[in-house]
C-alpha cells in the first residue's frame, strides 16, 4: 500500500484542509463540540496518523487522475492553497525537473468555516510544516519555492501550469488573483480549479473544459481547465 509520510502535527493539518478524512466519530464529535474545540483540540488529539496518510494518499492519486493529461516534465507549476502538498508530491514523483511555487497562508482560523468566505479570512495551513512535508516526501529543496500570501510579494514569471484544488472561487473569489493570474500566465498556460459558477468563466477565459463533477457534495462544484485570459 503507498502511503504518505505523515507525523502527527501534518495529519491534523490534512485532516482539516480534507473533511471527508473525517471518521465517523470525528465527525460527531465536531457536531457535538462545535467547530471552535474541534479545530483547537480534538484534531489535534483523535487522529490515527496511518489511516490519514493512507487515505490522503489515496485521495490525492485520484485527484492527479484529473489533472494528469495537464502534465508534462521540466513545467514550472504554480499551486494556490495547496495544503500539505500531497498532488505535489504525486507530481512530482510522476515528472522529472518539475518546478514548484506554492502560495499559502501560515495560519489556522481558530473556528474553521468550510464554506464560501467573502472576505478570505479563512485558512489551515502552516508553512514550516508544508515545507517538511514536501521534503519528507522527496521533493527537492531547490525545486520548490513557498510565498507567504499575506507577507511576501507574489512571483513575477511565467507557469505552464496553475493548480487550485478546493481553495481559488471555492472558497475565496477568483477576483482576488485574476490580475496576479493574468500577469503570470501566456496563452498556452492552463489553470486549473474547483468553482460552483464554472459558466461565469466562460467570459474571462478563451477555453473552459470541465474535467470533474463533483455532484456528491454539498457545494455541487465542477473542475475547470482554463486557458487564454480574453482581453
Ligand atoms: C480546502 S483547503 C484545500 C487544500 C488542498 N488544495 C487540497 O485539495 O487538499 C484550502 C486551502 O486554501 C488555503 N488558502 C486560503 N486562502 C488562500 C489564499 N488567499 N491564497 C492561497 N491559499 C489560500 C488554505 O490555507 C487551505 O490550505
């Protein structure tokens, strides 16, 4: 069985940015206490860190699945809220000379709403530990690059490819990096993320592909491959 190499402290963080990594029993327990202990204490303490890293694992090959015909080696890869970093390490295991920029935020909410947050107040992630992740799990130091969204200026360069999953217009509008997006990329690039208004985009972009439905959840969201920002 592949599995991921997780500790403690990036099970919970998995574990948060995942919901369906939930037991049944976390699941109740998150009801029972609310959102506010759940994410303070009980993620931290009622984890079995195997399972988490199996299943993280597993979830994040069929999400490579999805955006598999989007790879190739030697791209330079933008991922916007990307976690832990699981995909990335799927990735890049799979494509030699893969560049990695990673944008996130190095921080927990304290009362984690996993809805749509007007005004991106939320996150879940902390980047001394995507950074231990990501080494632990074989990418190189050299090959990837993380910026703190709310502390560093963002990257100025071209990427072949921009990956979002469940983080750019779901949970977040789309407006807070389209300029930034539109600098960034030439009209081959592709980008890729997970939104409940994927017709909307259709008069941003030249070229909008579904590549997954997602009608099981409550968001009912589609995954968009977009390419060519319209002037
Ligand atoms: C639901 S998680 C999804 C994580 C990962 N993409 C996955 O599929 O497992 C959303 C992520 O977006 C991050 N996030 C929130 N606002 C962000 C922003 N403005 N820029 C980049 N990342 C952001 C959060 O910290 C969190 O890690």
């Amino acid at each position: 069985m592949e599995s991921f190499k997780l500790n403690r402290e990036l099970a919970r963080l998995a574990l948060l940015q995942r919901t369906e990594l939930a037991t049944s029993i976390q699941k109740k327990v998150r009801k029972f206490f609310g959102r506010f202990l759940f994410s303070k204490i009980f993620s931290k303490y009622i984890l079995n860190v195997n399972k988490i890293s199996e299943d993280y694992y597993k979830i994040m090959h069929l999400e490579y699945q999805t955006i598999k015909n989007f790879l190739d080696s030697n791209q330079n890869i933008l991922s916007i809220g990307a976690g832990i970093g699981g995909l990335e390490v799927i990735i890049n295991n799979n494509h030699i000379g893969t560049k990695f920029t990673f944008i996130e935020r190095d921080f927990i909410s304290k009362k984690i709403k996993y809805g749509w947050d007007n005004k991106n107040e939320e996150a879940y992630n902390k980047l001394d530990l995507l950074e231990n992740f990501l080494i632990s799990n074989n990418i190189k130091k050299t090959n990837f690059n993380i910026i703190n969204f709310d502390k560093s200026s963002l990257p100025d360069k071209k990427f072949n490819l921009v990956t979002s999953l469940y983080s750019l217009d779901f949970h977040y509008d789309f407006e807070i990096y389209r300029s930034y997006l539109s600098k960034v990329s030439d009209d081959n690039t592709i980008i890729i993320f997970d939104t409940i208004r994927s017709d909307f985009f259709r008069d941003i972009f030249e070229d909008v592909s579904v590549i997954k439905v997602d009608n099981d959840t409550l968001h009912k969201s589609k995954r968009i491959a977009c390419r060519k920002f319209k002037n």
